[in-house]
C-alpha cells in the first residue's frame, strides 16, 4: 500500500468517524440510519467496488448480531424474572446493608468485577442492569454513580483477566501462561477498575443531569418493600449459573479428555448462548414458579421485556456493519502499516495496535485478537518480555475509548437513557481511564519481574 492510499484511508476514516458524531448527537438523526449511510459513504470514497459494499455491511452486522441478538434477549429475560420476582430487590439490599448506602458505588464494582469473570461485556451488562436500576432507586443516588463502577468492574474483566473468553483468545496467541496471567491481571485490573469506577463516578456524577423517565428502567419495576423477597443464595445461585457453567466450559479441556462426549458436553453447557438458555430456564422456575406465578404471567413477562431490547440489538449490529467497511476498505490494514513502521517498544506497541483498532472499529474483542496476531510473531524475535504482560497491554489498549461504532456505546446509552454527549463524557472518559491505568501498570510490573 503506498504511503498517500494509506494516509487518505486513515484521513477518511477519521472524517467519517468525526461525520457519524455530528450526525447522530447534533443533527439527531436516527443511529441505525447514520451508521449505515456513514458506512456505504466511507466505502464509496475509499474505492471498494460497488457490489460488494452493501454485501460488507451486511457480513459485519449478521456477524455481529449472531451472537449479540441471543445474549440480550436471553440475558433480559433472566433480568426480567429477577427485577418481576424482587431478586434485584434482594441483591440490592444485602449490598446496600453490607456495604452502606455511602459506599454503594464500591458494592458496584465488586459485581461488575465477579460476575464479568467468564461472562462477555454485554453478558453481563443485561445480566447486571436490573440491580443497577434497584439500587440507585432505593438509595436515591445517581443512575451513573450507581452504573458506572459496575460497568469498569465489567470492562476490566473482559479486556485482561482471562477465563474471560477475549483475554484468553489474546493469552493463547500469545503462547501465555494462563495462571500467571490471572495473576497479574488481577494485581493490575482491581486498581484500575477503582480508578476507572468507584473514584471517576464520584467525580463525574454530579455532572451528568439524566432525565428523571427511563423507559429501560421501568421494564425492571419496583413493587414496593411490603411483600416477600426470594433468598439470597437462591437469587445469586441464579444469576451466577450462567457465569459458572462459562467457567466449567473453559476448563472442560482439563476437566476431561478432549474429544471425549464428557468434553465435548461440557463445552456446550459453557457456550455463552447455551449458559443463559440455561440460566433463564432455571429463573422462570427459581424466581418464577417457586415465587407463585402462573405460566401465563411468566410468558408475558418474557414477551414483555424483549420490545426495548430491539432499538438497541439493531444498533450493535449496525456498529458492528460499520467496523466491517473499516476492515474491509482497508482502513484496518492503513493503522496496522503505520504502527509497524514507527519503533516503539514491545509493550507500547501491543497496546497502540490494540487501540487503533478499538478506535477503527469498535469491538474489544475483534481489536485484542487483531493485535495480538500482529504483535505475536514480533515477540517471537524479541527477548525479554513476558507474554503474560502483552496480553494484558493488548487487552488494556483493546478498551480504549468506546464510541459510536461500539455495541457497549449503545447498549449503556440506551438503558442509562443518556444522550450521545453524556455518554462520552461518562462511558468513553471511564474506558479511556481503564485503557491508560492499566498500561502504565502493566509498564510498572515489567519493570519489577
């Protein structure tokens, strides 16, 4: 690729990603609509040929969507018998008496960092809202002091520490040793997702005015204190069922021989889809027959929660259509050059691919694999550095700034009924804080061992 083909891609990237902002939070123009025009629009100006465009965006969102659609719809319904039964009641009381209503906010993070173990970003965000909504009603705090050390506890799992499934595919190119991995991303993510969380919110909180109507809020209704609650340990053997099985189906190959049926059943019971069929089986029983509801009511109320969900599911897709165009039109390949041909170090560089493509094109996910097959044969070739601390810097760079062609972007906008500004400045900033803590510990660390 010559130097000028590159620099235009990455200018009109740039103007696209800047255009699409514009578009969406000061034209108020529809999401969905934007992102797709924004997308054919930067195909057209980057050259690839007409037929296949539409046939990209397509490929993007179908992929995108595959998974995504499965886990919001499984996930809101395990949600929704949780909010219906008052588990979430539950939950949030016991953290609240634990904890303190002046120290929620750490309560917060502590669920965003255990539940997001084995559970994808948007896995545990559907899974975890309905608690988020309860106790920030109940204590009367803000829905962003409440959410958003919940949602750094999350991101910080799900960028560094594995059995999580994206930092163990970034621990496997490497050729990582898993244990020490956990190790160390345990040692750097709990202070960063403290930075990131509890301390930004405290910070930002007061800043962020949020309408008093949240339509996502009120799928999750509040019945008042006056009736029973389910248990404790039954509401959290519930919500944490899908998160166990996740673990059992990430160890299966130690658990039992590979290719073996034992095996090969283990990892379908630990397939993220399969875990929250299973988990929302068990809620419609747990925290639905047990609690005295007819088959009727439950079936309404998992008709019920899905409508919200649409708006949202559509615009993951489209993000993900978005950052399709990106890879395909060459504007993925531009970044990669560039990074290449600066000499920077190992570390430095994990991260900076990493967040390149976190920038270009919006998964964590695709951004952290991306990377690490780049980065992976560099290392081959150079001493000295621990492949444990390059997946983490990896990962740590792959969370950098989340913005409108990221899934996560839209998921937390539409149930935290912000607008596309609020968003940046809570969301974007807190990922931002996670992604540049957790370098410069990772940097601190490599220093020491």
């Amino acid at each position: 690729m010559s130097d000028h083909s590159s620099v235009f891609l990455l200018v009109a990237a740039f103007v696209a990603v800047i255009g699409l902002i514009l578009l969406i939070a000061v034209a108020k123009l529809n999401p969905f609509i934007t992102l797709f025009l924004t997308a054919l629009s930067l195909a057209v100006v980057t050259g690839m040929p007409l037929s296949a465009i539409v046939h990209s965006f397509e490929v993007g969102v179908g992929g995108t969507l595959g998974h995504i659609a499965i886990v919001v719809a499984l996930g809101t319904m395990l949600g929704k018998m949780m909010a219906e039964s008052g588990g979430a009641d539950q939950i949030a009381y016991t953290l609240i008496r634990f904890f303190g209503e002046k120290n929620i906010h750490w309560a917060m993070v502590v669920i965003g960092l255990v539940v997001g173990l084995p559970a994808f970003f948007e896995v545990g965000f559907v899974l975890l809202i309905p608690i988020a909504f309860t106790v920030a009603r109940r204590t009367g705090t803000s829905l962003v002091l409440v959410g958003l050390p919940m949602l750094a506890g999350l991101s910080v799992v799900h960028g560094l520490v594995p059995p999580h499934p994206a930092a163990l595919m970034a621990v496997t190119i490497y050729h990582a040793d898993v244990g020490r991995t956990i190790f160390y991303a345990l040692l750097i993510g709990i202070p960063t997702a403290v930075v990131a969380g509890p301390f930004y919110a405290k910070l930002i909180a007061p800043h962020i005015e949020l309408a008093a109507e949240n339509p996502m809020a009120a799928q999750f209704v509040d019945h008042g204190t006056e009736r029973s609650l389910p248990g404790f340990g039954l509401t959290v053997f519930t919500i944490l069922l899908p998160v166990l099985l996740m673990l059992i189906g990430s160890w299966a190959d130690t658990l039992a021989a590979p290719k073996s049926a034992l095996n090969e059943g283990l990892h379908l019971v630990g397939n993220d889809d399969m875990a929250l069929l299973i988990g929302a089986l068990l809620s419609f029983f747990t925290l639905g027959t047990r609690r005295g509801f007819t088959r009727e009511t439950i079936l309404r109320f998992s008709n019920e929660c899905l409508a919200p969900t649409a708006t949202i599911t559509l615009l993951v897709g489209a993000g993900g259509g978005f950052g399709r165009i990106l890879q395909d039109s060459g504007v993925s390949h531009a970044l990669i050059d560039l990074a290449m041909r600066t000499h920077i170090p190992l570390l430095l560089l994990a991260w900076l691919l990493a967040a390149l493509m976190r920038l270009a094109v919006g998964s964590s996910t695709v951004a952290m694999t991306t990377a690490a097959g780049i980065v992976a044969p560099i290392a081959l070739h150079t001493t000295g550095v621990h492949p444990e601390l390059l997946a983490i810097a990896t990962g740590a760079g792959a969370l950098i700034f989340s913005h409108v062609n990221d899934g996560g972007f839209w998921l937390v906008k539409e149930y935290f009924n912000m607008s596309v500004a609020q968003t940046i400045k809570t969301w974007s900033i807190c990922e931002t804080i996670i992604s540049v803590t957790a370098l410069i510990l990772t940097v601190a660390v490599s220093l020491v061992v």
